[in-house]
C-alpha cells in the first residue's frame, strides 16, 4: 500500500480498554449518516433557554398560582379545625390553641388528631409520614420526580388535623410538600422529560412557601438549594414565575405587610456584627445537636414492638402534657416568633417556650406524624439566639448588641445550619421582617452556622433519612469539569487509520506485523479525507467475510464524528446516546485525532490536581540582580 492509499501509520501510544458495546449486541441508535458536532452545535450544556423553556415556565405560573390558592385554603382550614378542637366553635379566625380553656383535658385533643394522622398514613398513603421535605427530595433525586396523586389530598388533610389539634408545627411544611406534589402531578398528566417535571415540582413547592410567608426570592433559593441540585436557567426562570405568580396571590388575598410585624431594630456596628457571627456559630452547633435528637427520637420509635400507625398517637401524648404548663408550644406560633424579633417575648418565658417547644417538637416529629421543621426550629433559634446575645450583651455592654437582632439571627441560622440552605435562610428572615439592617449579620450568622454544621455532622436534618437508606444525596453544586476541557485540548493527536480500499486480508497481515491491535482498539476508516467509520481489531480478526472484501463493506454503522470546538461534556453525551467507546475528531472535513472514553476519565486528572495539589506560585523577598 501506499501513502496515497491511506497506508495505516502507528502513532503514539493511545490504549483504549472500551470494546464498543455495539460489538457487544448492545443495541446502537439509528444513524443516517456521519455526525459532526462542532462549535455551532453545543448539546448538554444547559447554559441555554429553548423555546420549550417558555412552555414550561407558563405552565409553572399556573402552578404557582394554584399553590397559592391552596395555601390560603389550607390555613383557613387550619383555623376552622383549631376553633373546633380547642373552642368547640365553628369560625374560620385565626386563634392559638395557648388560649384555651381546657384544662388537663388539653392532652386529649393531639392525641385524638394523631390517632387519625396514623389512620390516614396507614390506610390512605405513608407518604405522609414526615418533614415532607426529605420526601420530595428523594422523589426528586431517584423516581424521576413522581409524587402520588393522593398524597396531593391526603398530605394536606393530615396536617391540617395535626396542627389543628395542637401538633407543634407551622403551616409552611405542608404546603410547601402539597404545591410540590401538585407540581409533580402536573407534570406527569403532561408529556415532559424527568427534568422538566423536577422543575414543576420546585416550582409548587417554592410557590407554596411564597404563598405562606410572601418570601419569592426565599423561595427560589430554597429551591434551588433543596430540590433542584442545579444552577440553570431553564429550571431558574420557571421557579422564579412561579413564586412571583404566588406572592402576587397572596397579596390580593392577604395584603403586602409582612409576615412578621417586628418594628424597628437598630443598625448594627462592627462589634455587634461579630457578635451576631458568633451567636450563628452557636446555631451551628446546636442545629447538629437537634439533628441528632430527631432521629434519637425516630430511632427509639423504630423500636418500639407496636404498628407504626400508633406511633403518632404516643408521640401526642408529651405534645399534651406540655402544652397543659407552656400552651404557647402547641400550633403553629408564628405569633411566638414575631414576639421573639419584636422584643415582646423576652426573658424566662422565651427561654421555658423555646426548650418546651423543642421537647415537644422532637417526640410529635420523631414519632413520624405529619409536620414540619422550619417554624419549629425558628422557635427554638429564636429564643437560643436571643439568649446568647444577652450572654453576649452583658460581656461587651457598649458593643450595642440587641437580642432582637439576636433572635432574628438565630432563627434563621439554626435552620441554615439544619438545612444547609445558607442563602434561603438569609433571604427569608429578610422578606418575612423586610428588616434590611439584619442582612449584614444574618449573613455572618447563616454562614457561621452553615460551616460549623457542615464540619461536625456530614448530613442534615434533609438528608439524614435518605443517606439512612443508602441513597447518596448531593449537596455541592460546581460547573461540570467537562463542559470547560475542548475536543482541541486533548483529541488532536495522530491516529492509525485504515482505506476503505484495502482489503481484510491487508488489514489482518498489517495488524500482525506492526502489532498494532495491542495498542489500539478502534481504526478510523477512511475512504480519501472522510471518515468512513470505525474498526475494531475484533471486527477484523473474527470476521467470517471473504478475506479480499474492502474495509468499507465491515463497516458496522456510518461514521460518528464531533468537532474539535465541542466540549468533552458533548463527547460523553454524544457516546452515550449512540452507544459507542471512541470519536474520530473532523475539523473541514479532515481527521485530526480521535477521543474515547479513556480520554475521558484522564481529563479528570486536571480537575483533581487543582482540587489537591496546593503549590506555592510566587516567593515574598527581592529578586537578586545579576551583573
């Protein structure tokens, strides 16, 4: 052979240990003809809104809409079954269940509505059971996005009965799983991808959250944060319609005063601001203490030789007992949190609500009926936060630290530090005040407790149940590494070709001679300057055909091909969906190397190198001058 027959040239060592799967009767996609994917075609990056983006973000308002409405609903539902259980009124005003007249029958009324939360869970849908949160996290991450359509009745209806008959949570829990369970059943009686229905389903849940405390941006951050594990604006933008769509609901119906009156609190300096980091740090620490104790507390429930159903039940019973010596820990006490901000609730009543309310919340939690965290743990950071800025305040008395300040930044960093949603957390306690002197410290605090909880516990209160089942939860969120190497900077290399003019037989004596299938496990095919397709050494060397057929009547399929601007993250892709091992790499028509998924893994090693590799890339001290 000649060169002008496209003689096979042994190239540097390239060892490829992928058979293509194809050989392997793995079944190939159809393919018309070659494929080039170069710089004016980017798949997989995500970086871009399609027109079917704007499809979905309408469909997300009206979902944002309907979660809003619902919410509304669901908390006039929530006062009628207060009034009936503590008052034996029918009324649709909002009361706290502290105000009752009761007496020890008190302990009566939650164990009654957990009774019919475990009736609920056993004989209608467990997915009721728990935080909702974790729940649509899992739904999110390993099935797809798929809610049961009861659960969009069912989870309602059982909170409602919870919290209305004195179980310790807030109302936001609830709604925020109901508009995610709407969102995901919206998005399976329609024809969209598992993407897309994961962002209907953050889309009703972050609605829901909007709809209860008029915080949009709180709840596009805990979104994204929570539910959605991505950064993309085609998951972005629908989310952020669909919050406003429900803050703007909830304006019409509610009104726009925030929902917690707290009045002025004052601009804090530089050494209240340290303060106010410190006091977040102590978040940190005690949102992993709290942590643990729910799952103690699940945990000493799992052992319990009874039906889970009855479980409910026993845990209403220490929700009872302690609502008869501290009323104010039953329901859902968004008024106990405005008391803590606004300096109403102060002193040995903030610090006996805030302990009762963490008992109480812990066992009705632990024992798996249906509730929440966030208004829980904002109670009990509150009241924390603002005892140790009062520590605080009488170590440093001119540092002008104001244990209101001290109990907003409590809040929101024990749930921050729970969480781990840092930003949410922030944002939150901002919309829900509109007190824009707390940003700074709430900042500082959120941050103090985030890293604090991340250091000494490594899932949380989310997370905790499903990492329990074996399911790997992720909580970094960084650009794909292979969306930054190109094609260029790692597949322009020479390659070992073969004619499509040559024979079986020339192949064969070649590949024995120049020992070439040791090295190498595919061979463009090429027929002048195009890429016919590509051989392996086993097509050639097991092939029954006659040994003088050409090299162009093998090839399997037509040829594959990307472009050298495309990214590695287009060559994965693109492997996966045509089921091959190996890419020749074409720039006008001409080959200049080949990628296969060896390349693939060896472009990581840079991105490990920057991650663990610390270097030293300048010296302090002069430059000695040379004479």
């Amino acid at each position: 052979m000649t060169p002008d027959d496209h003689e096979p040239r042994e190239p540097k060592s390239h060892p490829d240990d992928d058979d293509d799967p194809a050989r392997r009767g793995v079944p190939v996609a159809p393919s018309m003809g070659p494929t080039l994917l170069d710089a004016h075609v980017v798949a997989g990056t995500g970086g871009s809104i399609s027109p079917r983006t704007l499809l979905i973000a309408a469909v997300a308002s009206a979902i944002g809409f309907a979660a809003a409405v619902i919410a509304q609903v669901l908390n006039t539902s929530l006062a009628v079954v207060t009034n009936l259980a503590f008052f034996g009124r029918w009324s649709t005003t909002h009361v706290s269940p502290a105000d009752n007249r009761l007496g020890a029958w008190v302990v009566v009324v939650p164990v009654v509505g957990a009774v019919l939360v475990g009736l609920m869970a056993r004989y209608g849908t467990k997915a009721i059971r728990g935080h909702g949160i974790p729940e649509a996290m899992e739904q999110v991450l390993f099935n797809e996005s798929r809610i049961q359509a009861r659960v969009l009745f069912m989870k309602p209806l059982s909170a409602i009965v919870a919290i209305g008959t004195g179980g310790p949570f807030g109302a936001e829990g609830p709604i925020i799983a109901t508009g995610g369970a709407l969102g995901s059943l919206v998005g399976q009686f329609t024809k969209v991808t598992a993407e897309e229905r994961k962002i209907l389903l953050a889309s009703g849940a972050a609605a829901g959250m909007s709809a209860t405390f008029g915080s949009p941006v709180a709840g596009v951050l805990l979104a994204i944060e929570l539910l959605l594990f991505e950064y993309r604006a085609r998951s972005l933008v629908p989310v952020a319609l669909a919050t406003c769509t429900a803050a703007a609901v909830r304006v019409a119906l509610v009104g726009t005063a925030p929902a917690f009156n707290v009045g002025v609190l004052p601009q804090p300096g530089a050494s209240a601001i340290a303060a106010y980091v410190l006091v977040g740090a102590v978040m940190g620490l005690l949102a992993v203490l709290v942590t643990k104790a729910v799952y103690a507390v699940e945990d000493a429930f799992e052992r319990l030789p009874i039906h889970w159903m009855w479980w409910p039940a026993l845990g209403a019973i220490p929700v009872g007992v302690i609502g008869i010596v501290a009323p104010r820990t039953m329901g859902v006490g968004y008024d106990n949190i405005e008391g803590m901000v606004s300096g109403n609730l102060a002193g040995t009543a903030l610090y006996t609500l805030c302990v009762f309310k963490l008992v109480s919340w812990l066992f009705s939690l632990g024992s798996g009926t249906s509730g929440g965290t966030l208004a829980p743990l904002f109670t009990v950071g509150g009241g924390a936060g603002a005892g140790v800025a009062v520590l605080l305040a009488m170590a440093a008395p001119h540092a002008g630290i104001d244990p209101r300040l001290g109990a907003l930044v409590g809040m929101a960093a024990i749930f921050a530090g729970a969480s781990r949603a840092p930003l949410a957390s922030v944002v939150f306690a901002f919309e829900t005040t509109r007190q824009a002197v707390g940003l700074l410290p709430l900042l500082g605090g959120c941050c103090a407790a985030y890293l604090i909880a991340c250091v000494l516990a490594k899932h949380s209160i989310m997370t905790e149940k499903i990492a329990r089942r074996g399911r790997p939860v992720p909580t970094d969120y960084a650009a794909d590494y292979l969306t930054q190497v190109l094609v260029r900077d790692v597949g322009c290399k020479e390659v070992a070709t073969l004619s499509a003019t040559e024979t079986l037989a020339d192949a064969r004596r070649w590949l024995a001679d120049e020992g070439a299938a040791l090295q190498h496990n595919g061979f463009p095919v090429l027929d002048g300057d195009s890429v016919v397709g590509v051989l392996t050494p086993h097509d050639l060397l097991a092939s029954e055909a006659d040994p003088g057929v050409t090299l162009a009547t093998l090839v399997p399929r037509p040829a594959i091909v990307i472009g050298p601007d495309a990214s590695l993250r287009d060559v994965a892709d693109l492997m996966a969906q045509e089921h091959i091992g190996r890419l020749p790499v074409v720039e006008h028509g001409r080959l200049i190397g080949i990628l296969t998924r060896s390349d693939l893994l060896e472009a990581h090693t840079g991105r490990l190198a920057s991650e663990h590799e610390a270097r030293r890339l300048r010296r302090f001290g002069l430059r000695r001058a040379s004479h």
